[in-house]
C-alpha cells in the first residue's frame, strides 16, 4: 500500500512470530511458524477512488482480496483510517551452516545471513548482507 500511496502514514505497528525451529546436527533447519504483523494506516483521500464513505469501503474490500490479509476501513474526514492484519504461515525445510557467529540459512537458491546469539535458552539473529528486510529488526526464539 505504501508503494502506491507515500503519503500514507502507519502507526500501532505490531508484529508476532510463533512456531518451531528445529536445527539438527546435520544442516537441516525445519521452520513452522506463523506471523502475524497488525498497522493502523492513515490513507489520504488523493490515494483512494470514489466518493464519500464509499472510498474506504472500495480500500476495505481490496485489502481483504489479498492472501493473508484482512483489514476494516472508517472514514476519518477526507481520509480512511484501515485497521490491517496480514497472517503468513511458513512450513519448510532449509539448510544451514554456521560460521564464526554467523549463521547462513539457503532455501530455494537464496540464502539469508545472521549474526547470532545463544545465551540459556534464547537464540537471538539479526539479518545482514543484501537479503536483510529491517537494518534494526532482531529476532528472538526462546527454547521450550
């Protein structure tokens, strides 16, 4: 949404990892999880088609024609605030290798880079290299 409308604003962004990962003595990594990631965004009215409350009703219905997604739309003066969630389920497979505090995790040809930490129960990774989604994003999985 935000590549078609730069002036859209997000806020209450929240995001939710649950699931496995399963690292064994032979490279393999199996991930089964689930993410959840939730926004508030505020959509100016140049972003939208139509007239009146029947802008953020058209928003509304084609946020929830994407996989993943759904979202409820109110008018909020000329603009649409859309309240949207965007479920994802990942089951697979993928091999790893560790390095020298890096862990390298390939899947299909591409390959994503970690630093890592394990300290107790808690394996900490933030991605690097060109494949990184979030400079700053650390991701935190705690042993059961």
């Amino acid at each position: 949404m935000l590549q078609q409308c730069p002036n859209a604003t997000v806020s209450d962004q929240n995001y939710e990892m649950t699931g496995t990962l399963e690292f064994d003595d032979q490279g393999n990594v199996e991930r089964d999880v689930t993410v959840t990631a939730s926004a508030t965004v505020l959509v100016p009215q140049e972003c939208t088609t139509g007239a009146g409350i029947a802008r953020c009703t058209l928003l509304q219905t084609a946020i929830n024609t994407q996989p993943g997604a759904s979202g409820t739309c109110t008018a909020v003066g000329n603009d649409c605030e859309c309240d949207i969630t965007y479920t994802d389920t990942t089951n697979n497979t993928s091999t790893y290798t560790v390095n020298e505090g890096v862990l390298s995790v390939s899947r299909l040809g591409n390959t994503a880079t970690y630093h890592y930490c394990v300290s107790g129960g808690t394996l900490q990774a933030k991605e690097f290299g060109q494949n990184a989604q979030e400079d700053d994003f650390t991701q935190l999985y705690s042993a059961e």
